[in-house]
C-alpha cells in the first residue's frame, strides 16, 4: 500500500473511532477528541499531497474541533 493510501485509511479509521468514542458517551471523549485530530493532521497531509484543497480545508476545522474538544475536557 502506498504512503499516501495509508494516511488516507488512518485518517479514516481514527475518524470512525473517534466517532465512536464520542458517541458511545463512556468518559473516552478526551481521547476521541484527540483521535479527531490526529485523523485530521493524517487526511489534510493526504489531501494536500493530491491537491484537494477543499477537504483540506476542512479537516483545518476537524483539527481545530479536536483541539477544542481536548481543551474544554481538561
């Protein structure tokens, strides 16, 4: 699988365990939110290196929404 396969699948795959986490209401939601972002960091890196800018620009915003998360819970 090509490097930029894997980020793509990681990025997809923390994103459904982040919503998973969140979702499932357990007291995991600092670790969904921090999944969120490492998804996002994984898929705009993938997007930037195809150049689809607009899903670059908006895991921008699920980056900022994990780190919001993160902050809010500590």
């Amino acid at each position: 699988m090509s490097k930029e396969k894997s980020l793509e699948w990681f990025g997809v795959l923390t994103a459904i365990a982040y919503s998973m986490l969140v979702a499932s209401n357990t007291g995991n939601e600092v670790l969904g939110f921090i999944l969120l972002f490492i998804s996002a960091i994984s898929i705009a890196v993938w997007a930037f290196s195809f150049r689809h800018y607009g899903m670059l620009l908006l895991q921008f915003f699920y980056a900022t929404a994990g780190l919001v998360g993160v902050i809010r819970w500590f």
